[in-house]
C-alpha cells in the first residue's frame, strides 16, 4: 500500500489490481500501426518505412490515447481509495455532479474523473503508482538494481552496453523468462506485487548481462 | 481568466476544467471526432443519435456548472423557479440559466463548450511545458 495526498489535499490509499488485468487491458489496447513506404536502401534493397506523420494515422493514434487514458481510470480505480472521512467541499462536489446528471454516488471512476485527481499529471501520477504496486515497471526495475549494486570494473552492470541481437520481445516474454529464471511459477509470479515482480526481471537481467561480460574475458 | 461574450449581451468569465472528464464525456459520443465535427450529429439517426444528445447535454452541464464563474442574478433565479426547475444547486442553477434564459440556440452552446475546452487545452499544455523545464533544470 502507498499513501498519496492529492493537489486538493485529499489522502488516497494506493494498492494493486491482479496483473492479469493489466496484461488483459493491454491486450486489449493495441495502438495503431501506420502506414508504410517502400523506401531504396543501401544495394537497391527497398525497405518498409513507416510514415509517422500521415494524418489519419496521427488522428487514430490520437482518438487510440483519448480512449485510453479514459479507460485507465476505470482498471486502477478498484486500487484507490480516500482514507479519513471526506471533506465538505468534496462531499458538495459530488453532489453537483449527481445533480448534473455526471455522475451516480456509487460511480467512484466518475468521482476520481470529475472531482478527486486534480488534473492530467495527477491522474498519471496515479496510474503509474497503482502499476508500480501491481506489475513490473522500469521504476520498479531500477530501484531493485540499485540495491543488488552489482558492479563490473567499478561500474554498475546495468550501464554496460550488450551488443544489440536480431530477435526482440515484449515485457511480457521478458517476464516469463524472469519468472522461471527465478524460479516462479506464472501463477505464483503474478501472484505476487509489483516491486518483487521488478526485482524478478532486474535479477534476470543482470544477470544475463553479468554471465555475458565474465564471457568477454 | 478568460471571457465569452453571449449574443444576449451578457460576459462570460471561463476557466479550465479537467481534461480526463472532457475526454469520458467526448468518448460518450460514441466517436471522438464528433465533437469536431458537429455537423456529424445531424446524420445519426435513432439510438445513436439520442446517445449523443445525451452525451451533449453532459458536456455542456459539466461545462457549464465547472467552466463558468459567473452565478446568475436573482431575477434570473426568480424566472428558473417561476417555471418549476430548482435552483438550491449552484452548479445546476448556472446550466439552467445559461440554457433557458441566455444562450440562443445549439451552435451557441457548441461555440461555448469549444472555448472552455480550448482553454483547458491551453492550460493542460502551459502546465505540461512548465513540467518539462523544471524537469530540466532539476
């Protein structure tokens, strides 16, 4: 659990969602791809180039990240609630929007929405607070490689740059490796929180990294 | 603070309101693109086209009661309540006022949402720019 205090210094009680709805919502949120060129590279080789700038796809992309940031809020919301009693001008709030038809008593993502997070960098604060504590993050990542302080010639291994491969993967693969790597089970790795789940994949990657660079001598 | 000059010849004063409500409430339109384009409206014919008056009506309510700082004067308070709506609520007093008694017709309610909207736009940028230096700098 993390405890938040608002821009409107309401105290909000952070805790996880199941990593598998995070992982369903994902899935579920597939951004737009763009269109793409072919484009003569070295040796009159064409390549697919995408075209980043092309309206329609800039339109999609937009209308892709208005839904999502909306639908943000209802997955996190369930992870979120104010602790105390809640104050006059928020209970009078909640009342304008029952009374103006936007939101229902019971609708605590319209609440969050309408009254509770101040604005947009509240809203992400939140969300990215509600991931940390529920999956793995970069943030997670880092701060478990910071207290392993693993070093290779004085310097921490996580800054030694690995030569680049051709195969690539998602989060999600790299979370599967790192859970069986250390020893989870899928249902026992999403079972538990989100900065044992970070600590899980800084370990598997130092640790590729470290076997790589003892293999360099 | 910004103004919006009525046709009826009353000021406006606006302010912004949360970008995350404006975007739940476009979305309720069924197509954020409807908000651009209104005249899209017209097209919809049955249940899609009561969903969006629905979802209209919210936005302006929301637009009204948040992004507007005026209160309306007692007579106006005194005509609400001669036609039976309540005005114990200062919020929902406000969207009545402006909805029945001063603005004149439904492109002058679009032009009012855009300009809280744009505001708020404006804000959420200024606020993501003042972000991004401080960032820097720190």
């Amino acid at each position: 659990m993390t405890e938040y205090i608002t821009k409107r210094g309401v105290k909000l009680e952070i805790g996880r969602i199941p990593r598998r709805e995070i992982d369903g919502f994902t899935l579920k949120h597939v951004p737009p791809e763009p269109p793409v060129q072919e484009v003569e590279a070295f040796g009159g080789i064409t390549e697919e180039m995408p075209i980043l700038d092309d309206p329609a796809y800039l339109e999609r992309l937009l209308a892709y990240y208005v839904k999502l940031g909306d639908e943000q809020i209802e997955l996190i919301a369930s992870a979120v609630r104010i602790v105390g009693p809640r104050s006059e001008v928020l209970l009078a709030e909640l009342e304008d929007l029952r009374q103006l038809g936007l939101a229902e008593d019971d609708d605590w993502p319209a609440h969050l929405r309408f009254s509770v997070l101040a604005d947009d960098e509240e809203l992400g604060t939140v969300v990215g607070l509600v991931f940390y504590n529920s999956t793995v993050t970069e943030k997670g990542i880092a701060e478990a490689s910071r207290a392993m302080a693993v070093t290779w010639m004085g310097q921490p291994v996580e800054g030694w740059k690995m030569p680049g491969t051709p195969g690539r993967y998602g989060q999600l693969f790299e979370a599967r490796r790192a859970a069986r790597h250390s020893g989870y089970t899928w249902e026992g790795f999403c079972g538990s929180t989100g900065p044992e789940q970070s600590a899980a994949v800084a370990f598997y990657r130092l640790s590729a990294k470290l076997d790589w660079l003892t293999s360099q001598k | 603070m910004d103004t919006f000059p009525l046709r009826s010849g009353t000021v406006l004063h606006l302010q912004p309101v949360r970008p995350a409500a404006v975007r739940h409430l476009l979305l309720q339109f069924g197509n954020v693109d409807m908000f651009e384009h209104p005249e899209a409206l017209l097209k919809l014919e049955g249940k899609a086209r009561g969903r969006a008056i629905e979802a209209t009506e919210k936005l302006y309510n929301y637009v009204a009661g948040w992004g507007v700082t005026d209160d309306p004067p007692d007579e106006a308070l005194a005509e609400l309540e001669a036609i039976g709506l309540d005005v114990g609520n200062e919020r929902r007093a406000r969207a009545d006022w402006l909805r029945f008694l001063e603005i004149e017709d439904d492109e002058e309610m679009g032009e009012l949402i855009g300009a809280v909207m744009v505001l708020s736009q404006k804000e959420t940028e200024e606020s993501t720019e003042e972000s991004a230096e401080s960032g820097e700098s720190g």
